[in-house]
C-alpha cells in the first residue's frame, strides 16, 4: 500500500479513536469542543506514534520531486537540441 495513504488512514484513525473517547467520557462540554480537543490530542499523538510513516512519505516525496526534475531537465534539453550535442558526429566540417 503506498505510504501516503497508510499515513492518512492512520492519522484518520487515531482522530477518531481520540474522538471516541473524548465522545464516551460524561463531561458537560458542547461536542463541537471534544471533537477539537480529540483533533489536538490526536495531532500531537501523532507526532510522536507516527514518525516512522511520516519519515516514509518523505522519503517517497523526495524521490518522486527527484524524478520529476531529472525528466524537467531530460525535456529541456531535447527542446534546446542539446540530446544531438552529446551523440558524436561522422561529419567533417571544411575550413575554407
């Protein structure tokens, strides 16, 4: 599975099992305030119980930014005509 997506349904995840909680325990506060507690709470737990994923994401983003400029450079040069610059040439140039 790719690990953006196992990285956001983890998050999704953690959010929900924060809310579930903050839901179930009988404190008198408006529901609207216990689901942004349990998204706060489910943020910072998440740095902490979730680097590893994260590390992973970054890792593909880098390479897929890495890729995506070496084919950027690749198009650029066929467009500049550098790709017939680098191939030799059997043509002999006379010097009149």
């Amino acid at each position: 599975m790719n690990p953006m997506m196992k990285y956001t349904l983890a998050r999704i995840g953690l959010f929900v099992a924060c809310a579930a909680v903050l839901l179930a325990v009988p404190l008198q506060l408006n529901p609207f305030i216990k689901l942004g507690i349990a998204l706060i709470a489910s943020a910072l737990l998440s740095l902490v119980l979730l680097r590893r994923m994260r590390d992973e994401v970054a890792a593909q983003l880098a390479g897929a930014v890495e890729r995506r400029a070496e084919q950027k450079q690749k198009l650029r040069d066929a467009l500049a005509g550098d790709e017939k610059a680098d191939e030799p040439t059997d043509e002999k140039v006379d010097d009149k």
